[in-house]
C-alpha cells in the first residue's frame, strides 16, 4: 500500500463517519426551501448529504408543500362562501 492508497483510504473512511442524519438531511432542506441558507453551511451540507436521505427528504417536503397548498385553498374557498 502506497501513502497515495493509505492517504485515500483515510478520505473515505473521514467522508462515510462525517454523512448527515435524516434529521439533519430534513433540516437542510427546510433551510433550503427558506432560501436563508449561508454560502459555507451550504457547500458543507453539499459534502456530507446522504444521496438517498436527500431524495426522501424532497419528496416530504414537496408533498408536504402540496398539502399546505391544498389546504390553504380549501380554507380561502370556505371562507368565500
């Protein structure tokens, strides 16, 4: 094994420790959809996000964005009548 191999080894085994929760994943999300996400918290969620909780995560909150839609519709049409 080189130092080159050894050095490598070490990169992916700091990256597979340093992935996010799906707690954490859910939270930056819900920062993101806000928009009020810094440059440096951005790029660091971009390094450790987990590709799958990611996925799950924007598929619940774009459902759950479809929901409160649905209901504030709902509301607004109730109240009109």
């Amino acid at each position: 094994m080189t130092a080159m191999d050894h050095d490598h080894d070490q990169v992916e085994s700091g990256a597979t420790q340093r992935k996010l929760s799906f707690l954490q994943t859910l939270k930056a999300v819900a920062w993101g959809l806000l928009g009020i996400r810094k440059g440096s918290g951005y790029r660091d969620d971009m390094a450790r996000l987990n590709p799958v909780h990611l996925v799950v995560a924007a598929v619940l909150a774009g459902a759950l964005f479809v929901i409160l839609l649905i209901s504030i519709v709902r509301w607004a049409v109730a109240s009109l009548s």
